[in-house]
C-alpha cells in the first residue's frame, strides 16, 4: 500500500531532533559514563611505555676554505633531502648492526629537522631504555664516516650528546576520553538525526489531522514509571482531586465529546482501537467508562480485546465481591462485575486468554449481547485487540455505532497508522477521532477547569466549571456528585461517598 507523506520541513527536523535528546539524554549519560571509563582501561591495559634517547647536531659546509650561516643554512636544505636516504641505506644499517652485533636494530631511529635552521634531531625509540640509548650511540659512532663519504662538503657538529632514555608516549587519559566522548555524542546526533529524518512518527495533535485525516479528541499524559512504583501517580483516574489531575481532565475532555454526540446523534457505543500493542487502548478505554460513570451516565466497559484480557483486574471494585457468569461463547464464560459507584460501571469481560478469540467474536451471541447492553446502559465502552495483529478489531468495529483510534505519542510510523486508520475507517460505521496516549510534553488542547461549583440559593447556580477555560460554565463534577448525595439521604438512600467507604 502506497502513501504519499508530505515533505518533512527543516522546522519539523529540529523538533523531532530536539523531542529525541529530551527523551533518550538519559540513556546516552550511561553510554558516555561507559565510553569514558572503557576508553581509561583499554588504554591501561594496552599502554607500553617507549623509551626514547636523542641527540642534536648543527650542520656546517665549508666554501673555500670558510663557513658561514648561508653555506651552513645550504647545507641544511640540502641534507633534509637526502638525510633520510643516508640514515636508512644499506651503508649506514649495516654499520650500526655490525656494530651492535645484532641482524635488526632493536630501536627504530628518525630524524628531524629544526625549523628552518640547520639542526637535525636524531632519535631512537624502543621498549628498552638501553636499546634505544644505544643505538644512538652507534649512530654517533658511524655517521661521520657514512655522511663524509656522501656529502663531501657538509659536517655535523654534536650540539646535544645523546640524553638518557627516558619515557616518551605518556598517556594523556583526558584527552583519549575527550576524543572518545565527543565521537559518541557524534555518533548520538547522526543517530538522533536518522531517526527524525527516516522514522516518521505522530507527537503532536496537528500531524493526527494531517496525516490520518480524523480529528483529535484528546491526550492523555504519561505518568511515569517511578511515580506508579512510589503510589503518588497511577494511569487511572480515581475520585481524588488530588491524584491524577492531569489525567481526569485529559479523560473529561474526550468524555465531553462523547457527551455532545450522544446528545447530536444518540450514538452510545464506541470502540477504542489501536495499530498494535503498547498504544494504551485498554488504559484509555478504563478511564474513559470510569469518567462517564463519576458523571453520573450508567456506563458497560466490555473487554473484548479476548487474547489478552485485562480489564477485570483493572478497574477497582468492592470487597467480596462476586463475579456473576453473563453467558457461555464456545466453551468461554463472559463475566461481569459492578463497582462501587452505585451500580453505574458494570465491566464485561473474561479472566483469562481465550484460544478461539476469532471465533468467538464473530459468535451471533456476541452480536445480541451488545445489541442488549445499548438498552441497558447509557454508554457502551469496549476494548479491542491490535488492529494490525488480528482481525477481531475489525469484526467488532461493525458492530458499534462509532470507533475512537488510539495511538500512543511516537511510538509507531505513520505509515502503521495510516494502514490501521484506514482498516477502521473500512470496517466501523463513523470514527469519531483520535486520542494521543503516553504524551510526554503535551496536554488536553481544552485546557483544565477548576473541579468544585458553588451555588446560591436553589435556581441559579455560578461558579467555574469544565465548559471553557476560563470564565463561567457549568457545574463541576464534585458539586453534582454532592447535590445528588444531599439529595439520597433526604430519600433515605445511601449516598456515593458513603457507598465508597464500605
């Protein structure tokens, strides 16, 4: 299948660039730590230390009997051309190893040159300091003899006698790790800009609507793992203003929509979908049927995503509680449960995988079961299996009477969600838009209200709500939640909150 993507603009590369740091600095950090202390201990364990003796000559040439700088600085230019040749041929080698009485010589030996000026540096290098100290030595002992014979009028004066070996490759640590860290954190940037460059992801709520042509219903924010390990965060909404706030506003902003709707079109069914595993769906799927049900809607969160069943032991429910058998499909009991929020939030599901998940969602059962829960319940929230996985996304998408697409914030490419977008757009009635899960950076583009009403009197009703951002609105949740409350114990009734305490 072919999609032709718009051209990423240098703007748009820099974002994603800089999105890709933000999140993976952390990572990098150990790497740099290892390259760091990796680079210290090879060099450690590879150094040798090289020994090294040297000695400095001043190159003289005599003109008629006379010598001075210029015929001495001619001369100098005149041996850097040749003095390399001499220093290795056969001559010369031979001499020093006669002398040495070995067949190779034991330290390799260069020479220099001094600027511009007319000295030479001799210098022989080797892993024993009496090596390296001798074969200089020889050398002083044969280049008179050698370089008289090559180069008539030119002579070397010894300015520096030959020094005593000493270490000559010291590892500089600092600068080997310097040199190492800056290649990894180049080796980084190349890699954070193939990523932006060639993996084209979704992570703002403008490239949904571009890119899968559907609107943007809401994000949901990240909670992080060490937040959820410690108990100050948990990706479930609770009746707690203090936890989650984020969240729940994030949840009431979809949840609004989804109000409008069923007031424009009755439409009271709605499949959450995503590409594949790990968009989030069954999170966002619970916390969507618990803010209908803290509104006040009678709410049915079926699971139907049967091949890895979670909601069961997701959503918090009352002690001892039973699990009531709603029916049997091929050989699999559906369950079902109530919570303790008054009997508004029944959740439909099995405990444990299902082997015949296919055959069973294609079941007529499941068909007049859903066709039942519309009579029963308000809203009808269900949770589906990847689309790109399994085709039991698609059987139930014509089943309900609109489909929400779920995608976590850069995770997948756009091509996998365009692919899946358009298998639910094939399959269910109407997609009502997208939720963005997991998002690190951004919030709900409705903004937050305040949760708490106040009222006067018994008519008119002023206070800030979750109808606009800022200014007047509605009632906010806790106002109603506590009118109706007031209200059950005139009638004699338990209310919600003392409902929750048992």
């Amino acid at each position: 299948m072919e999609h032709n993507y718009d051209t990423i603009d240098l703007y748009d590369l820099v974002r994603k660039i800089f999105q890709f740091l933000l999140r993976t600095w952390k990572a990098a950090l150990p790497v740099l730590l290892l390259t760091a202390c990796g680079t210290a201990a090879f060099i450690r364990l590879s150094y040798t230390p090289l020994y090294e003796s040297r000695a400095t000559f001043a190159v003289t040439k005599e003109m008629n009997g006379e010598e001075n700088y210029l015929y001495n600085k001619d001369a100098a230019d005149e041996l850097s051309v040749s003095f390399e040749s001499i220093l290795y041929s056969d001559v010369m080698q031979d001499a020093m190893k006669a002398d040495l009485g070995t067949e190779t010589l034991p330290a390799s030996i260069v020479a220099s040159r001094v600027g511009t000026t007319n000295l030479f540096t001799v210098a022989a290098q080797s892993e024993d300091p009496e090596a390296a100290e001798k074969v200089v030595q020889v050398f002083l002992d044969n280049y008179a003899r050698v370089f008289r014979a090559a180069l008539m009028e030119i002579s070397l004066e010894m300015i520096e006698s030959p020094e005593a070996a000493s270490v000559c490759n010291t590892p500089d640590y600092l600068r080997a790790e310097t040199w190492a860290c800056g290649g990894v954190l180049m080796a980084y940037a190349v890699l954070a800009g193939a990523y932006a460059f060639f993996r084209r992801t979704i992570t703002e709520e403008e490239e949904i609507r571009e890119s899968l042509r559907t609107g943007c219903l809401g994000t949901l924010p990240y909670v992080k793992a060490a937040e959820r390990k410690k108990g100050t965060a948990t990706p479930m909404i609770t009746r707690d203003s203090s936890r989650n706030f984020e969240m729940k506003e994030a949840v009431a902003a979809v949840r609004r929509r989804l109000e409008k709707e069923k007031e424009r079109s009755g439409t009271c069914t709605y499949l959450l979908a995503g590409a594949s595993e790990g968009e989030g769906v069954s999170t966002a799927a619970a916390n969507l049927a618990l803010s209908l049900a803290y509104r006040g809607w009678k709410t049915a969160l079926v699971d139907l995503n049967l091949r890895k069943p979670a909601q069961l032991k997701r959503i918090p429910i009352k002690k001892d509680t039973e699990l009531q058998n709603v029916m049997q499909v091929e050989g699999t009991a559906f369950l079902a449960e109530r919570t303790a929020l008054s009997g508004r939030l029944t959740v439909y599901g099995i405990q444990e995988p299902a082997d015949r998940a296919a055959k069973i969602l294609g079941s007529p059962m499941i068909r007049r079961f859903l066709e039942g829960m519309k009579e029963r319940y308000d809203f009808l929230v269900i949770d589906s299996p990847p689309l790109l996985s399994y085709a039991d996304g698609q059987t139930l998408a014509k089943l309900v009477d609109a489909a929400i697409f779920v995608l976590r914030e850069d995770h997948l490419s756009v091509g996998k969600l365009v692919d899946a977008m358009e298998m639910l757009n094939e399959s269910a009635p109407a997609v009502l838009g997208g939720v963005m899960n997991g998002s690190k950076i951004h919030v709900s583009r409705y903004g937050y209200g305040y949760g708490y009403g106040y009222s006067y009197g018994y008519k008119y009703r002023y206070g800030y709500g979750y109808r606009k951002r800022y200014g007047y609105g509605s009632r906010g949740e806790k106002s109603k939640d506590r009118d109706s409350d007031k209200v059950k114990k005139r009638k004699g009734e338990k209310s919600d909150e003392t409902e929750k305490n048992l």
